[in-house]
C-alpha cells in the first residue's frame, strides 16, 4: 500500500505469445501450463483431410473445382491440402497441443525447401519419438 491514497498496487509478469493466429496472454507459475492448441492450424488440418476426403470420393474431380464450390483461391486449397500428407505424429501433436514451439500454419505452409530446416526436422522427430514413446507405455501390460 502507498501511503494516505489507499492504492494497492499488483505487478504481475505476463508475456504475450501468438497462438493460432491471435495473442495470448501467459502468466508464470501454475497457470503458464496453457493449452497450446493452435486454432488456425487444426483448422486448416481438418480442411486438409476433408477436402481430401471429397477428391477421393470423386464429388469434385479437381482442385479448381472444389476451389470454386468452396469460394476460395485454387492455390490456397493446393497449399493446404499439402497439410494431409503430414505424418501422422504429427497430425495427432497438432490436434493434441503438442506441436513444436513455433509450428504454425504460415510456417508450415512455406515450400518444404525453407520450411523443414534441420532444426525443425530435429524438433518435429523429437515430438514424433515422444508420441511413440507415448504410445508404447499405453501399450505396454502393467
């Protein structure tokens, strides 16, 4: 408290960090294990494999058709119908919260010459090795 004006003055450190195309506040401590659910990306993962879905099943025979019905940009459908070969580690990291720090959609969206550096390589197989770690202790008889 200072002095006579009776003002009770809190600081708190929190960090801003973009998460799915918005900005989140994080706080230290208990509450700085958020979710790291990236909205955009499951998004634009979940497009990926219906769209996939509906050129498999022939309701659209091209891209440019299915681009038309959807009222977007042939391209951007291309682009993100990439994110549907995606192992499936990785689908599942990304639809759990556990993608790596800085997988985002624009990120993973860059032509894999730029984007599956091998620092991103090391930091993807290291989600991949830990869900199959994961997956093994589920597995195993107790």
């Amino acid at each position: 408290m200072s002095g006579d004006s009776h003002t009770l003055t809190v600081l708190i450190p929190l960090t801003v960090k973009p998460r799915g195309g918005r900005k989140a506040i994080i706080t230290p401590g208990v509450l700085e294990v958020e979710s790291r659910h990236d909205v955009t990306l499951i998004k634009a993962v979940a497009r990926a494999f219906r769209w996939l879905r509906l050129l498999e099943t022939g309701r659209f025979a091209t891209i440019t058709e299915l681009a038309a019905a959807e009222k977007i940009n042939a391209s951007y459908v291309a682009r993100i119908l990439r994110l549907a070969l995606l192992a499936p580690d990785l689908v599942e990291a990304i639809l759990d919260g556990r993608q790596p720090e800085g997988m985002t959609l624009p990120g993973v969206m860059e032509p894999l010459s730029v984007a599956l550096d091998q620092r991103q390589m090391r930091r993807w197989r290291a989600v991949r090795d830990a869900v199959v770690v994961k997956d093994l202790d589920r597995e195993a008889p107790a």
